[in-house]
C-alpha cells in the first residue's frame, strides 16, 4: 500500500513515522525517496468520517437492548441500546467484592 508517490521519480512512498515524526498538520515534514533519493517534502491532513444511524428511542421510541457479555459477571441482567448506546446494568450480584478479589 502507498502514502504518498515521490514527485521526482513517481515511485509509490510509504511515508515513515518513526517516533511520531510527520503527524502535525501545521509543519511541512521531510523525506528521502528509497528509489530515486531525493528529499521530498510533505503536509499531513487530518479527516474524520461519520457514519449516523436513526435512534428512535432518542425520538418517543422503545429502546432495543441487547445483552452485554462480561466478564467477571458482575451484572447478570446488563444490557445496552443497539440504537442509543444506553446501558441498562440491573443490580450487581450480591458478592460483587468476592468476585472480583477472585473468592
């Protein structure tokens, strides 16, 4: 997979980030061509993507729980909205403390 290709010799770049260098959108960055050699410099762009979803129960609607899997099962009945993201956890097993000392 390529980055970036250089703009001397047209050669796909994977642009290196070792130690974090080349993140900061406000900084043109420097880097060597493995093909060809020659410093190229570049600009980072950031972008977010967003996916939405209708969340009825947001709206007058009922919420559609799923069960939540966990582990130690501290909450037998817990439970989350697949639409909203609200968690229903009931009550919390009687020996809760034991549990998670590993009793």
């Amino acid at each position: 997979m390529q980055d970036v290709r250089c703009p001397y010799c047209m050669t796909d770049q994977m642009i290196n980030h070792d130690d974090g260098y080349g993140y900061d959108q406000d900084e043109i960055h420097q880097q060597e061509c493995r093909a060809c050699g020659k410093t190229f410099t570049y600009t980072t762009s950031i972008s977010f993507d967003y996916d939405v979803y209708e969340a009825p129960c947001l709206n007058g609607g009922e919420h559609e729980w799923k069960r939540v899997w966990h582990t130690p099962r501290l909450w037998p009945d817990w439970k989350r909205c697949k639409n909203c993201g609200e968690d229903d956890k009931g009550e919390i097993v009687e020996n809760a403390e034991a549990i998670i000392r590993g009793e």
